[in-house]
C-alpha cells in the first residue's frame, strides 16, 4: 500500500509520517527508546520464548526507524522479519537478506501474501495510533501460527510522581492529563494498555502476561539502572514534547501554537525539577 501519503513531514526538527496526518502523533525517526527497552529487558529484544535458531517468521508492527526489526534480523539469521509503518522506514543501516520492509496501515486489513503467518508479532510504543485495540489483537490472533506469540511494549498515561507530596497540578502533570484529553478527541485512549490482559483473553489467547514497570523521568532513582534509563528518558521527553504536543494541543484542544510554546516551556524545567520524582507505567 506504497502511495504518494507514504513519504514523510517535518514539524519542529522531527520526522513524522506522510500517511494521514493525525493518525500517529509521535516522530518516527531514532531516539532512545531502543537503547532503554533493552535496558528494560536484560538486552532481550523479546520475552517470548522464541528459538533462536529456528526458522521463524516475525512481524514487527509500527516499525518506525526500523531499528527493532534490523536487530531482530541479525540475532535470528535464520528467521525472516518484515516491519510496517504508515511511512517507508528510514535508516543508516544495511538490511539482512532475512529482512523486509513494507508500508501498511495495521488498522486495514492485514494482506502479507507469503511473509505470514507469523511466530511472532511485535509492536513497541504504537499507542499514540492505535484507535482500535481489539480489532488489532484479532488481527495478531487471526496471522499467527499455532502457538506463536504476540507482544506489546507499551506506555500509558498519565504521568505522575513517585513523591506523594508533590502537587497533583504541576506543568508536566497537567500535560500528561491534557494529552489524554486530546488524545481521546482523535479516538486514541491513551490508557489502553491497562486492559490489554482482558482484550487479549476475550480475542482468544492464551497464557497471557503482563509485566509492568514504573519508568522513571530523569536520573532520581537510586537504581544505577534505573538512573541511567530516567535520564534517557528525561532526554526523549525533552526531544520529542514539541512534536507529540503541538498537533493533539492546537488541533484536539484548540490551542495556539503560542499558547503550547509557553506551556512547553514550562514542562520542560518541571521535568528538570530532581524532587518531582516524575514516572509513568510501561
């Protein structure tokens, strides 16, 4: 589904998808994020318990920078990995033989010819997309093998902080609290991970689990761990609060783009502040 929406735009220094504006409202270009979920994950790229020189079949759902699926190429050489996202994936690396890319929209219907079905399906942070989850884990239930596995790395608002004394109406509060209310004025919830566990059981799967983090926004933890993926953290949410908040304030909420500058401002020394002890769950 490659047509002239594929290519990309441009707001604020960041790169964002050229498929329909509006349907994915975080940059698809490299941060972090990859370097913290393997902190996260002892420097797995999955939890399912997927061999590693078995001659598998993956699908990496919202592929973005393409990171995750060129890496998952790499550990699993006998394994082919094809990657979707709304735009062509863009990146500085030379693609394994048993890697594909290609533009989908994962909320149309799913028409991957040979590449399927799948042992694995795996997403990472497509919830500032996704309107319809359900309909998604149906899909993943519907192209997967017998026993494959499907697995969802996800955020959810709100934000809030580890210190209970910490006023309930900071900046970056406030904003955490606005995004959800803008979010859902585009049909996007986003809290939706707190039922994934149930939709996954309703679609019909098995052996569901959940694990949940508390990541933390800048370096308080005491954790060395966990210190150094909140000061990462702290550094995306610094990089990216412009582009994730001009389009759902301005456009959702009816704001002026002066009236966010101002705002952003204001959450960005918020999220400086040490004794704000800012985290949300993953």
């Amino acid at each position: 589904m490659a047509t002239d929406k594929s290519e990309y735009r441009y707001e604020n220094g960041r790169r964002f998808h050229g498929f329909d504006e509006g349907a994915y409202y975080m940059p698809n270009d490299e941060n972090n994020q990859h370097k913290i979920w393997l902190m996260e994950l002892d420097n797995a790229l999955c939890r399912a318990p997927i061999p590693r020189n078995g001659p598998l079949s993956v699908l990496d759902v919202g592929a973005g920078s393409g990171i995750w699926t060129l890496e998952c190429a790499s550990r699993f050489p006998n394994a082919h990995i094809l990657g979707i996202d709304l735009s062509p994936v863009k990146h500085n690396y030379p693609v394994p033989k048993n890697c594909a890319f290609r533009v989908h929209d994962a909320e149309t219907e799913w028409e991957f010819g040979d590449a399927g079905p799948f042992d694995l399906i795996h997403s990472r942070l497509i919830i500032m997309g996704m309107r319809d989850w359900r309909t998604y884990f149906r899909r993943c239930y519907d192209h997967l093998k017998p026993g494959g596995w499907v697995e969802v790395h996800e955020t959810s608002f709100p934000y809030y902080s580890a210190d209970p004394s910490v006023p309930s109406d900071t900046p970056f509060v406030r904003w955490s609290d606005l995004m959800l209310e803008g979010l859902a004025k585009g049909g996007i919830d986003g809290a939706a991970a707190r039922g994934f566990p149930k939709m996954l059981e309703e679609v019909g799967f098995e052996d569901v689990v959940e694990e949940k983090v508390s990541r933390a926004v800048g370096p308080w933890p005491q954790d060395e761990k966990q210190k150094q993926i909140g000061a990462m953290q702290a550094a995306n949410m610094h990089n990216a609060l412009q582009a994730i908040s001009m389009t759902v304030l301005t456009k959702n909420l009816g704001w002026t783009r002066e009236e966010v500058d101002g705002f952003l401002e204001e959450i960005q020394k918020d999220i400086d502040d040490p004794t704000r002890k800012y985290s949300n769950d993953m």
